[in-house]
C-alpha cells in the first residue's frame, strides 16, 4: 500500500468544543439580557414609585399646611438642599425632580415642591430616599449574577455532552468514508437514529458506497473477462509465429505477440488480487539474495547495495549472517523487479537498490514521480508519461496489490536533489 492517500488531520478544536463554547456565550448572553432588561425595569420602578410617594406626600403637606399652617412629618420649607430647578417652582404647581447626592444613609432621592402661597411664597418640599430600594435593586442583581452564573456552568457541560454525541455519529460516518478511501468498498455507516441532517449524510455515504462498489466489481469484473478471453487468442498467435520463417517479421511479430501476452498476464494478476483470489506463501529467505536475484532477472544496468557488505579480506575475517526476512519470495520479486524496471522506463541512470534489514529503497535520477502519482498513488494504464507506448501503467499498480498482500508498506516520493524514491518496508 501507499502513503500517498493521506486522510486529513482534524484541527485542533474539535466540533464538540466549537457546539458547546456556542451553546455557552449564547446562555450567557441570553442571562445578560434578561439581566439587563430586570435590572432597567426594576430601577424605572423603582423611580416611578418614589416620584408618586414624594408628589402624594407634598400634596398632604401642603393641604395641612394650608389649613393648620403645620408641617407634616418630613416636610420642610424651603431647605438649603432643595435642588435648584424646584427653588422657584410656578405658583400652585407640584414638581418633582431627581437627586443622585448621597450623604450617609440618605440618597439617592426624589425631591417634590410646591409654593405654599403666591409669588415669593416659601416652599414646601418633600424628600423620598431610595436609598433602601437601591440597595434592594444591588442584591436582585448581584442574585441574578449568581443565578446565571449556576445556570451556565450547568448548560455547559450538558450542551458538551449533547454536541459529542453528534460529534461521535459524525465521526463514525468519516471513519467509514475513510474505510471506503483505503479501499474497504463493504464499509457502511449502518442505520442511523433519528432524521436529522447526520443521518441524512451518513446514508448518502451509504449510497455512494454501494454505488462506488458496483461501479468498481463491475470494473475488475471487465478486466478480469477481457484477460480471460484474450488469454487463448494470444498463445494461438505465438503458436502461429512459430510456424513464420526466421528472418525480420518473424522477430518483429514475436515481439509484439510476447508485449501482448505480458498485457494479459498483467491484467489476470491486477484481476486476481482484485477480487482476493491471491494467498501469500511465506517461507524465511535473506532478503537481500532475493533482492539481487530479482534484480537480476531483469537484466537492466542496476547497482544493488547488499544489505550486510562483505568483510574487507574474506579469508582473515568472518562474514556476518545476512538477514533474513518471513515473506513470499516470489511476490517480492515480482515487487522489487516491476520497480526496477519502472525506475529504467520512465527515470534516468543510475539506478540503485539499497537493501537495509526490512527495506528496500530504489532510487533513479530522473524526473522523479508525478505529483498525481504522489497525491493518488498508482492507477492502471496512468504512466504518467506524455508519451505512449513507454508502457501500460501496471507495473505499479501490480507492486501497490503485492505489497498490501505482503502486510508490506510500499511509500513512493521525491529525493530532493532529483530522482524517484520507492520505499518498501517488510512487516517485521
């Protein structure tokens, strides 16, 4: 397999956090408004019912005043603190006005005045502390604050708890499209509860599921009849150039008949490990005897680095045992070869194959892989070349299927200085 087909990394705050810090600034912002509104209610209450006390109360002290010339409880002619826009109030009229001045225990207050005469008359005024309703107004708030306060710190935790069960079925959905990406195409979310917009996505993963799978069996199901059927074809037309005398169209057509066979023979692999038909069979090999000899086998220019090198005077000094691994040899082979001969297509001498305990790296000095071979991994019949006829785009494709059937990572990448990378690491 490849680590080209990387799943996104989640950010750092996730879906339940963002939900739930949500759910939280609009409690708190729901509190302070309602705070807010309580709070400027209550205060104009407050100052309508003390205006009311202090208009009735100078209105019983004037008419006692007028009818006994004594002065009610409270009341005071002109007194030295009378705000100044009621020190000259119109004749027979009652005004009230507001205070903020506190001294002591007294004040804020509402003060109401009338003149107990004509013009020049004293005047009679009334003074209505607030200050106990105010006090009373600071503790409404200061409970409301502890109130909303309790309330948000109990929202949040049932709105975090709330926001991860979304986030838990949103989750299950992306592992499932993830499962789908890696090439699980059985993969289903399954029955979701409820009608919401989570269900509704994860039965469109579902259907998009089903409709991938169909889509690829019956492209694998292409490949694998065509292959089947070109299979006789094709070993009639080697038996019949055998029968064309030697010379030039006899070379011309077997070499075109073998192309052919190796197409079709290529295709019946990618079929059989499409559908699962292939078993590994792993038996313990030195790795890097398999390696030279599959490197061999295709006789291409290729500089192969030894896994242990070989001590300097063979007869004084002991050689140390070559690894080995526990692996199918025959499929390695068929990986490290369909590199080999990839990296001599399609990149530039030298090529060399370093072989280090459970890893095989083939590098080449060519243009290196494309980025869409990087970003998707391999395709079939994708060389990535602009050219045609520099090969089918299996080759890779068929070292990708034998790698994953192996257990085995096979990474494919740049080297910085120029040149493709194939990486294959062996299970341990």
């Amino acid at each position: 397999m490849t680590a080209t087909n990387r799943r996104p990394r989640p950010g750092r705050t996730s879906l339940r956090w963002k939900i739930a810090g949500l759910a939280a600034a609009t409690a708190a912002l729901t509190a302070a408004a309602v705070g807010v509104l309580v709070h400027v209610w209550t205060a104009h209450d407050i100052h309508d019912r003390a205006r009311a006390r202090a208009f009735n109360a100078v209105y019983a002290a004037a008419d006692v005043h007028r009818r006994t010339g004594a002065l009610t409880e409270g009341a005071r002619l002109d007194p030295p603190d009378l705000p100044a826009s009621l020190r000259d109030p119109a004749d027979g009229a009652r005004h009230t006005a507001y205070d903020p001045r506190t001294e002591g225990n007294v004040g804020p207050s509402v003060w109401a005045a009338q003149r107990t005469g004509g013009p020049g008359s004293p005047v009679l005024a009334v003074q209505v502390n607030m200050s106990s309703e105010l006090h009373t107004l600071r503790r409404l708030d200061a409970t409301m604050t502890a109130a909303s306060l309790a309330a948000l710190a109990a929202a949040t935790p049932l709105a975090f708890y709330g926001a991860g069960l979304v986030a838990r079925r949103l989750r299950r959905v992306s592992a499932t499209a993830a499962r789908i990406c890696a090439g699980d195409l059985d993969a289903r979310t399954g029955p979701a509860r409820g009608r919401d917009e989570v269900a509704e996505i994860a039965a469109t993963v579902d259907l998009m599921a089903d409709s991938l799978a169909r889509r690829l069996r019956t492209e694998r199901q292409f490949t694998a009849d065509v292959a089947h059927e070109l299979r006789t074809p094709v070993g009639g037309l080697l038996a019949a150039a055998d029968l064309l005398p030697p010379g030039e169209t006899e070379d011309l057509l077997r070499a075109r008949v073998r192309d052919l066979r190796g197409l079709v023979e290529d295709l019946l692999e990618i079929s059989r490990l499409d559908a699962g038909a292939e078993r590994p069979v792993c038996v313990r090999v030195p790795l890097g005897a398999v390696v030279a000899e599959a490197v061999a086998r295709t006789g291409l220019d290729t500089e192969v680095t030894p896994a242990r090198p070989e001590p300097p005077d063979a007869e004084t000094a002991t050689a140390e045992p070559e690894p080995t691994v526990e692996t199918d040899p025959r499929r390695l082979e068929r990986i490290v070869a369909n590199l080999v001969v990839n990296a001599h297509r399609h990149g530039a001498a030298p090529v060399r194959v370093t072989v280090t305990d459970r890893t095989v790296v083939v590098r080449d000095h060519g243009p290196g892989f494309p980025a869409d071979l990087l970003l998707h991994g391999p395709r079939r019949f994708h060389t990535g070349a602009a050219e045609r006829g520099s090969g089918h785009g299996l080759g890779l494709t068929i070292a990708t299927g034998q790698a994953r059937l192996l257990g085995a990572e096979l990474h494919f990448g740049n080297a910085p200085d120029g040149g493709a990378v194939a990486t294959l690491r062996l299970p341990a």
